[in-house]
C-alpha cells in the first residue's frame, strides 16, 4: 500500500512521536510510506532518520496551519491511505478526502482539546476515524455525533522499547544526578510544558505532601508553561524539591530511576507518559482526564484522582511510597505485564494496517 502520514510539525509530543512510530512500522512491513509536515525542523526531527518525508513550507513560518500546495503534493504521491494525526491535519482530512476520492482517508482523534471547526466537519467527511481510546471513541459519537461504525479504537504503541531493569549502581547514579538519595521517593512527570498539561496543578499538590516525606519531583519537558513553573516552585518554597530536567530525547533512564509516575494533564485521549511508566513498572498518581483510567489498571497499578481532591492525590502518593517491597515488586510486574500487552507497537500497526486494507474494499461516505 501506499501510505501518507500527514502531521504539522515534528515538536515533541506524543501525537508525533507516534507518526514517526507508524511510519517506521509501515516500512518495515514493505509498505511505500511518506511523512508529510507542514512546517520543517522540530525537536523530532532527527528522529525521521530514513523515513521519507515530505515538507510543504520552504522555511519555517511558525504558523502550523499553512499547508502550502498540500493538494499538489497529495496528488503527487498518490496515495491509497492518508492518515491525519494532530489537529492541524485532520482540520486537512476533510479537504484531502474531497480532492482525492481515490484515497481513504483516516482521521484521528488523540486529544481531549476542543476541536477546531475544520476538525470536526472533516469527521463527517473522511472515510474512517480512529479514536486512540475507548473513551475518546465515545467523545466521538456522543459530541460529535460521528457514526459509531465508522469509529475504531487502536491504541498508541510504547514508542521507547522497555527498559529493563538497571543494576543498584546505574539507577544509584542516575538518582545522584539530580540529588536524590536512596530514602529518596522521587515523582516523575514526562510531558510537554503547556498549561493543560498540568505542571502547575502537580507543584500545587505536591507542596501538600508531608514535609517529614523524603521525596522530589521530576519535571522533564519543555514548552512556554516552563518558566511559570519555574517560579512557581519558587514561591511554593519547593526549589530543593523539584527538579527541571529539560526536554528529554530518550527518557527512559528516567523511568527506570524514578519511584512513582504523576500525572495532572486536562487534556488527554491517551497518555503516552503513563502507559510508558507503566510498562517500566511504575505505579501511577494522576488526576482524571479523557482516557486516563484506560493508561493502568485502577487500583492496582495506579489511582486515579477526581480532578480537585489534591488530599486523595497526596494520599495515594504517600501510600505508594511507604508500600512494603514485596507489594511493590508485584505491582511493578503487574503494571509492566498490562502495558506491554495492551500497547505492544506490534499490535498497533497490525491494527492499523487491517482497517486500510478493509478500506480498499470500502466506498467513501
């Protein structure tokens, strides 16, 4: 098959993370694949490696909406399946469908932000949408009135293979690094710094942990809420607490140093961070969002906290942390077993690559 991916920008997020993740996975099954962006460069960029991509905007504009001769380079291609990833390009799917009945193309919903106009009249006009949960699927069909038959779920793949467990003197090291000690809990946050992220709600509510506690919290990401946190952390008295660790190209040292996954993000369909923790065999605190209780095994391997009851958070955080080892080894072997199997990259192109096959056989609405 001939497949085109089509994303705005390579910045550093899981949505793109995830499109360089597909793309490889196609080619590797022996399917001609291309990368279409609308803006060159991005943090992710280095990361293409050999994917071929295509690149509408001749310099970087800024703008991640311009999608100059996006027509053109579709046609050029010619592809059988276009896969819209990102908001920017599904606002695109809807267009491209029109233009290119020949094609399927797939839309797909990855985030709980309010969708643009374009976005969800597209919905109406691509031939399938992937929702990346269960309860994205239902955000769908219950807001946007989308067919519930012409909604699938496939949920992300583990973009970073698991680590497996480091000796006592590397995960000692990588612990130093940053201050902690042995005694220490350290609390770890992989995400984007924008405000629906949440940094701000986890310093809040972890400047409410007990002071007796030994812990710290990891902050790793970078973005335009960074240097609000960072004052933040300031007021809060929390400076030989929390550490910012900047944008981390491979953050799996981190999982493997850390004691507790931590979460606050408002807006979500699914958390690449927590299913990532998981399979490192964290255990995870996060506040509820779209998708969130689909990341771990409530309960068992994680809470999840009704957004506001900061008391429940700390608490859960405290009970996780002053858990007897033998409780901890089984929770961390239960958590890496769940996400391994439910988010196996594997799986995800195989799922992928079934529905654009039925696709071929499929008039477009």
């Amino acid at each position: 098959m001939k497949i085109l991916i089509v994303q705005d920008h390579l910045r550093s997020g899981g949505t793109e993370r995830q499109s360089i993740l597909l793309a490889r996975s196609f080619i590797e099954e022996g399917h001609s694949v291309r990368l279409l962006t609308f803006r060159p460069g991005g943090a992710l960029e280095s990361a293409v490696g050999e994917i071929p991509r295509i690149c509408l905007q001749p310099f970087d504009t800024q703008l991640d909406w311009f999608a100059p001769d996006l027509g053109r380079a579709v046609g050029r291609f010619a592809p059988q399946i276009v896969l819209c990833m990102g908001r920017m390009a599904n606002c695109y799917g809807g267009r491209i469908q029109r233009r290119n009945p020949d094609s399927a193309v797939v839309a797909t919903l990855r985030t709980g932000k309010t969708l643009p106009w374009l976005f969800r009249r597209s919905l109406d006009e691509v031939s399938q949408v992937v929702a990346n949960s269960e309860e994205a699927r239902t955000t769908l069909i219950r807001e946007h009135a989308v067919d519930p038959k012409r909604v699938v779920v496939i949920y992300n793949g583990l973009v970073f293979p698991p680590p497996a467990p480091p000796s006592a003197q590397a995960r000692q090291a990588e612990r130093q690094r940053y201050g902690a000690t042995d005694t220490t809990c350290v609390l770890l946050s992989v995400a984007m710094f924008r405000p629906e992220k949440g940094q701000a709600e986890l310093l809040a509510t972890a400047a409410l942990l007990p002071r007796t506690l030994d812990w710290q919290l990891w902050l790793a990401g970078d973005g335009p809420s960074l240097e609000p946190c960072r004052r933040l952390a300031a007021n809060l008295g929390l400076t030989d607490r929390v550490r910012f660790l900047g944008w981390q190209a491979t953050p799996e040292s981190l999982y493997t140093a850390a004691d507790i996954a931590v979460h606050a993000s408002r807006s979500e369909a699914l958390s690449n961070f927590l299913i990532e923790a998981q399979a490192s065999g964290l255990p995870a605190v996060a506040y509820n969002a779209q998708g969130i209780s689909e990341c771990l095994l409530p309960t068992s391997t994680g809470n999840v906290i009704p957004r506001g009851d900061t008391a429940a958070f700390v608490q859960a955080v405290v009970r996780f942390a002053s858990a007897p080892s033998a409780e901890r080894l089984a929770r961390a072997e239960l958590a890496r077993r769940f996400a391994r199997e439910r988010f196996d990259p594997a799986q995800q192109t195989r799922s992928y690559l079934r529905l654009f096959s039925s696709l071929g056989t499929r008039p477009n609405p």
